[in-house]
C-alpha cells in the first residue's frame, strides 16, 4: 500500500495534516505522524477537493477555436460536423490527453464524458491518472436500421469494459431525446438499469428543442422522457435550461441529476436563466460543467464556477444569489452525488481525489476570504498540485509528458482544417 | 535615448520584429538590423497591445474579499463605507501598488482611476511604471457647504500634478450625477474643460438611480447631466446600464465615452443588459473596465473580455454578437481613443505600450485562432512580459518588489477589517 502526507496545509481555514493511504483519505488532524512513502509539505498552501467537471466532450479539445462568432446552423453544418467526420481514434487519443492535461492544470480531477471512440478516450484518461465516466454514445438521428449494430457494439464496449481500471467506469450516453429513436432511449436506459448503470444525455438545451418537441410529442422533452419511462437517478441530464414548473417537479420526482453549463450556454447562445433556486429547492443535485471546447473553449471549472455565480446573480437582480458555499458544492461534492462515487469532499474514508491551491499570489492578497478569491479574483494558475486516486499527477504545476501532448496535439489538428 | 528591439514576434499572425526608442514604437519590419540597448528575443510568442482598463478604484484591491454574497445596501453600509473610513494614505499607496502588480501581471499598462489619497496613488502607478489617469475625486453628497475647500483642493492639487511624470495625467472624478451637487458638477466641468481635461464619471450605474433622476429632476440621469451642460467629448462615463434610445442619442451627440465593467455589474447585481450594439451603432466610442476590487475582486482585463462577449452573446440570444475582432478593440485602441493618447495600438509611432504572450501552453493548443485562445480559452497567466512607455516591467512573469507588494499588503488589510 501506497501512502502520502500532506503536512501543514489549511484546510477549511485550519493548519492540518492529511493522510493519504492506497486510493483513500485516510486521516485528517494536526501533526500526523506516520513514516509516510511520500511526504508533501503544504508550507501553508490550501487545499480543495479536486473539482468535478460533470459535462464534456473532451476529445473535442483539439477542435479548440475552430468555429467562431457564428451562427449555431453555420458553426454546426460548416466547421463541427465536417470537422468530426475527420476525426480518427488517434486524433481522439491525443485530444482527450490534451483535455485530460488542461483539466489537471486546472484543478479538475474527474469528468464525465461524452464522445466516439471510446476505447482510445479511456485509454488517454487512464494513462493520464484522471477518474472519469465514458458512456459508449449513442446518436441514430432517428433511423432504427441501425439499431441492431448499435445494441451489439454497446454490449462489446459494455464487456471490454471489465478490463478497464477502477477509476474509469462504463456509462451510456444518449445524445439528445430529439436525435436518438424512442425505441433506441427505451433500450438504451434498460440496458443501464439491469448494469445499475449512470445515462449521460442533453436535455431542455435550447428553446428551439423543447419547442419541437411540444409540436411533435405534445409534451416538453423532459415530459417526452417521462412517457418513455427513462427518468430516474441515474440520468444524468446537461443543460436544463429551458425548464418550467412542472418539467422541474417531474424531475425532482424522478431525482434525475442536473448539469448546469453555462459558458457553453453563453457563447452559442441557448440561454442562461438556468433555474438554479427552483432545481434546489426542488431537492434536485445540481453539478457544473464545461461542455466541449468546440463551443466554450477551455475546460476550466474555477472559471465555470465565477460565471455560474456572477450570472445567477446578474439575471436575478440580486447579489446574496448563489453566495459561496453552495458554488464551490456545485464543483465538488455534487458531482460525486451524481456520479455516486465518494469524491468532491476532503473527509476521511473519501477518495484521495485533492487539489493543493497556491496562495502566495497577487490574487491572494489580501487573504480576507479564500473561496472568495479563489472562484471570484485567481485563475486556474493557483493549481499547484493535483492528487487524483491517490497518486500524484501534478507538482509545482508540472505533468511529466506536457510538451509531448502539446507537440501531437499541434501536429495532429492540421488534418481538421 | 533608450531602445529595445524585439525580435521574431507573431504579431496579427505574421512573424516580425519590432523597434521601440525611447517610450515609442519606432520601427515595425521583418529582420529589423539595429543595435538596441536591449534585445528581446520573442522566440515565436505573440503581442497584444496593452490592455487599458478604463474604470477602477485601484486602492479598493486592499478590501478584495471584504463583503461577498450581501445586498447591496448591506455591502456599502456595513462593508464598504466602515472601510473606507479607516483608509490610511498609507494603505492607499500600498493599495494602489497591489492592483498595479496585478494589473501589470495581467497585461494591462494603462488604467483610468478614480479614488482618494491622490498623491498616493499617483506614487504608486509611478513607481510601478505604468500609465495612469488620476482624478481629484469630488463627492460632496449634495452638501454645498464645503464647496470653497473642494474647490481650493481641487486647484491645489492641479498645480502639484505639474510635477508628475509624463505618464501620470491629472483629471477630474464626479463621483455621480446623485452624489454631486449641482452646482459643483458645473463648476468642476468648466475647471476641466478650461484645462482640456478629463472627467470620469458613474452615470446610469442602477435602475434605482435613473429612476430617482427622473423622480427629482423629471429627466433621466443623462439627461440631467445634459441640462447642466456637462456632457461632452471628455467626459468617461462608467457604466451606463440603464439608458433608453433618447439617452443613446443624445450621448453619440455630444460624443461621451462609455465605459462597460460587466463582473462588477453582474456581482452587485447592478444589470446586464449593456447596449453595446446601440452604443456601437449610433457611434460612441465603448471601452472596458473591471471596476474595484471591492466589487469585482479582480483587475484582469482579459477576463473581462471574456465574460463581457459571453454576456452579450447570451443575452442578445446570437451567438455572433461581439465578435473577437471587435472585443480586443474595446480592451485596446478604444481605451486609448477614449483617453486622448496613442496607446492600444502596435503601430509606428504609438506609445510603446506591449503585453508579449507565451503560447506554449496547453490553453493556447490547437492554436487555430489566437485570439479566441487569448479571450476564451487562456487566462492571464499566458501574459509573459510587458513593456510600459519603452520600459520593461515584467519579464517572464518576474515583477522586482512582488513579495513586498504581497508582504505590505497582508500586513497592512489586518488594520481595515
């Protein structure tokens, strides 16, 4: 067994040690002592949980700045779907190393993907140290000719799935109620329930979706999953945007999880007034996401965590919305409820998923209120180290393998364009 | 006279080198041969113009984190104004010497202030390098029976802003139209205009304020100002959240510069809706502020950039809104229009105000678009060196003097709080 100690870090705004053994939190308290493998010392540096990025496409970092300033018809028919029907496994592997080293960089240690060749993205996020969940998609635009293949290929990845390590796990992911077939999202959720399996899916992110549905189904999208009976705790649901009352209740009912991503939401313009008092107070476990850097650029959760607040704020006409406490949950401990693994909180029996924050910075100073000016004055730079399962994989800001990912990555993207 | 040459830099995406003798840009051209005091190898890094934020409180980066989450009448009245009262000229310079340190370290070289303790502040931007517009601030919260001191102060310090370095420019600050009695809003505009002098103003900042202007004066804050003859071609106007179609035109007529701070706005809550594209349209001139630390938490201009496109993009519903080419003009060249000076842009014959940006990181990999990567994807970090008036004042990220910037400031913020 493996172990760590951190020593003197401030935790909570408390000087402490922590205790590291195998993949597990194992002690919390002043001045351990333990002839610890690998000792850090904190010198007084803070420590976070390592965030949570609940929605991505992380292969798609290697699209990063292809479409710009556009319409969402022309940026999707001009640069991201001729892009991905360029897309090989290889271009996949190295994006999802890229995504996986931007993510460590900046704080984030776990994410739940969505995107193609899933057995080079698992490799990628395996190699690199991250915890992640890679759903095999699934996206017929509505054509069951295919279904068959599809269910095949699903049940091959589910199996090949076994060998995979502890800390990437199988999901589904349906791409949106509007472009997989009814029987298709049917199968697809029995399919994850028989396995106790999460479903990764868009829901309610444009008005234009949820106004198509009504005139197809006659129900909102979320009611149109209601009557296929595929609403429950183990979906995860991205976006959520456009909402009503009784889209929220249903899936307050259902404890479907909500992802919340609002840069992505911002800059191709599907809305922004995210519910996010009503989805709360309807007891629902509200996360954060990034979304693909296609649409929102980088996969930065401290950032995500700013606009998330300062928006909230900004359309509600009030500044007490969203105060800190609840935000940086948002980022942590709310994305390992969805994801029902022991993440997102710094106690001991957790996994040993920690961030250590530099705080001798101009973004520090004055240190009156340290999530104040982690989320709202630093940037990811304050990352100093990254802990993920236990193992290190950043110190002192560097990943062994860097510049190699940077090299592939710049060579890799020209055949895109 | 001084001069740096800087060779092999991407500028607007061509390979180049660039001359600055003394504080101006000299020569722009492939394989520039000259003897420089100094040569900066650019190694293939880019080059932005520096960033000028156009409306802070530089000083107020000593209360950053001193009142989050709270209404905005709990936030001034038990936060802000207590504060304030304790200020020492001290702190002030301290202050000013942390937001310089920060705004340098985030590539921006120019800033429109507006705080007390003048002399100090003045000191502080001097001695950190950067260019700076320093206003004596008038506040008489409608008492006019301190006018003649006001006024003595105000000449007082105009004649001592004759010494100041050629960075340094006096101006005048009107704290607001409702906060400013009437007759020392004239007065003070006659005592700029007789000088060519500018006047950095809040106008139109909440709906509470518009609202009360017209419930007083009949008339919308505007308006008013435009009933005391004061609105012209050098006054700054921050914020202008709350203005109608006849408010637009009537500053496009008399040609104000509008200054729009979009964390600030959002974090207090004051509103988003900035009309950039009437603004843009109807010919003003739109540039970009942070505001204080005390409302925003941070000085960092390409954040800014960021969230300020996003919010457009969102709430206009067009993700084509406020495209990149036009984004970095309302960080750069408007600032410098709105000032007067011939700073913001990388041309011959410009103040040779430079941000050089290393792009050898994962934020700026693809780099398919630079300044998408610059805006969307980077955070400040990526600023590498800066060169203020011909003088470096960070290189590779190393500011002489940070730790005791950092020490002083830490030490100095226990004696607010």
């Amino acid at each position: 067994m493996k172990s760590i100690l951190i020593k003197n870090i401030v935790l909570n705004n408390k000087l402490t040690d922590i205790l590291i053994k195998d993949n597990l939190i194992d002690k919390i308290s002043e001045d351990i002592d333990f002839q610890a493998d690998r000792i850090i010392n904190g010198n007084g540096r803070s420590v976070i949980p390592g965030l949570v990025n609940m929605h991505t496409h992380a292969a798609m970092t290697l699209m990063r700045g292809i479409g710009e300033d556009l319409s969402l018809t022309e940026w999707l028919e001009s640069k991201i779907w001729p892009t991905e029907r360029k897309l090989t496994d290889e271009m996949v592997y190295w994006g999802t190393k890229l995504a996986c080293l931007e993510m460590i960089k900046s704080g984030t240690t776990c994410f739940n993907d969505q995107y193609w060749s899933l057995p080079y993205a698992v490799q990628a996020a395996d190699e690199m140290g991250m915890r992640s969940f890679q759903p095999y998609v699934i996206l017929d635009l509505l054509d069951e000719s295919n279904s068959e293949k599809i269910k095949y290929e699903c049940e091959k990845m589910y199996e090949l799935s076994g060998k995979w390590s502890s800390r990437n796990k199988f999901a589904i992911g349906l791409h949106a109620p509007y472009s997989v077939s009814r029987n298709m999202i049917v199968w697809a959720s029995e399919f994850a329930q028989k396995r106790d399996m999460l479903v990764h899916i868009h829901l309610s992110e444009t008005k234009g979706e949820n106004d198509r549905s009504l005139a197809m189904h006659g129900v909102s999208s979320t009611y149109y999953l209601e009557q296929l009976g595929v609403l429950n705790s183990k979906m995860i649901a991205a976006h959520c945007l456009w909402m009503d009352d009784a889209d929220i209740d249903l899936l307050a009912k259902r404890d479907v999880k909500i992802v919340h991503n609002i840069n992505s939401n911002l800059k191709i313009a599907s809305g922004y007034k995210f519910r996010y008092n009503e989805f709360r107070d309807a007891g629902l476990t509200v996360s954060l996401g990034t979304d693909g850097c296609a649409s929102s650029n980088n996969l930065d959760m401290i950032e995500t965590m700013k606009t998330t607040a300062l928006v909230q704020k900004g359309w509600r006409g009030d500044p007490r919305e969203l105060p800190l406490d609840e935000l940086i949950s948002l980022a942590t401990v709310n994305g390992g409820k969805s994801l029902g693994i022991k993440c997102g909180v710094i106690e001991e029996g957790y996994l040993a998923d920690l961030v250590i924050i530099d705080t001798n910075s101009v973004a520090f100073t004055p240190n009156i209120n340290f999530l104040a000016n982690l989320i709202y004055s630093a940037n990811s730079s304050c990352v100093d180290t990254v802990i993920c399962d236990g193992k290190i994989l950043m110190e002192n800001r560097i990943i062994e393998g860097e510049q190699e990912i940077l090299r592939m990555a710049n060579k890799l993207y020209m055949d895109l364009l």
